[in-house]
C-alpha cells in the first residue's frame, strides 16, 4: 500500500464521517422520543464502533487500489465512491430528515454495496477483504437496529 493511496482513501473516509456526524444528533427531541430496542447499545459506542472500522475502510481501500489493474481500480474507486455516498446517506435520512423507514430502505442498498466491495477487495487482496468484514458486520447490525425502530415507531 503505498502512502499516497492511503492518503486519498483516508480524505474520502473522513469527509464521509464527518458529514455523518453533521447530521447526527442523537440528543435532539425527535430522535429521543423514538422507541428503541433494548438491544440497542449505548450512545457512547457508536462512535467507539465507528472510528476504527471508518480506518479499516481507509486501509482496506488504499490496498485494493493499489493491488489491482487499471480497469479494476477504476471499477474498484466507483465502487467505493458509492459505498461512502450511502454510507453518508443513510445518516442523512434517518438523522436530518427524520425517515427511519427510507432510511431502512437505503441501507440495504448499503449492504448491498458493502457486499460488492467485500467481494472485489478479496479477490485482490485477502486481507484487504478481512479489514472490511467489521464494517460489513456492523452495517448488517445497524439494519436490524434500524428495522427495530421501524417496527417499534410503526404506529406514531
């Protein structure tokens, strides 16, 4: 993995996280008035989640591009543009526009996605493929959270 890729890889993350935390707020009337599951965990452990699988992204990213062909970079790069452009949006619906339901919506195509860039990250680098499994399973986590919410706010 070279440093320039990584360089890159990184900005984009941390352009992705810091848009999602613009418009999450957790501490606002709307979202504390939501039913959520007991299973939910504390407020304090999503950003503890977060930021070591938003790294993860970054490194998992920067070794893909750096161990694939031109035409699979490229293919590789949109790929990963999309996956942060969903992963950004799902924090939009459900946080700034107060739509759990689009929001449910939305990350499945996240997980789809998510699935993509596990799919292409292993076959160019297996390690690379490791270093997204944590996001791959968070996100499938956070979508059972979010169904439960759903489920759990169907009536207001």
């Amino acid at each position: 993995m070279r440093l320039p890729t990584l360089v890159k890889t990184a900005a984009a993350v941390t352009v992705t996280a810091a848009a999602g935390t613009a418009v999450n707020d957790t501490s606002n009337r709307w979202y504390q008035r939501l039913r959520k599951p007991g299973w939910q965990p504390p407020p304090v452990a999503f950003p503890l989640a977060w930021t070591p699988l938003y790294a993860l992204i970054a490194v998992a990213g920067a070794r893909v591009l750096d161990r694939t062909s031109e035409a699979d970079r490229a293919r590789f790069a949109r790929a990963y543009a999309l996956n942060l452009a969903l992963n950004f949006g799902w924090s939009a619906l459900f946080f700034k526009a107060r739509r759990p339901t689009a929001a449910l919506a939305e990350i499945a195509a996240l997980n789809a996605s998510n699935l993509v860039l596990l799919r292409r990250a292993s076959r160019a680098d297996p390690v690379a493929g490791a270093a997204l499994a944590p996001y791959v399973a968070w996100t499938l986590f956070a979508t059972a959270l979010n169904g439960a919410i759903v489920r759990l706010n169907s009536n207001r």
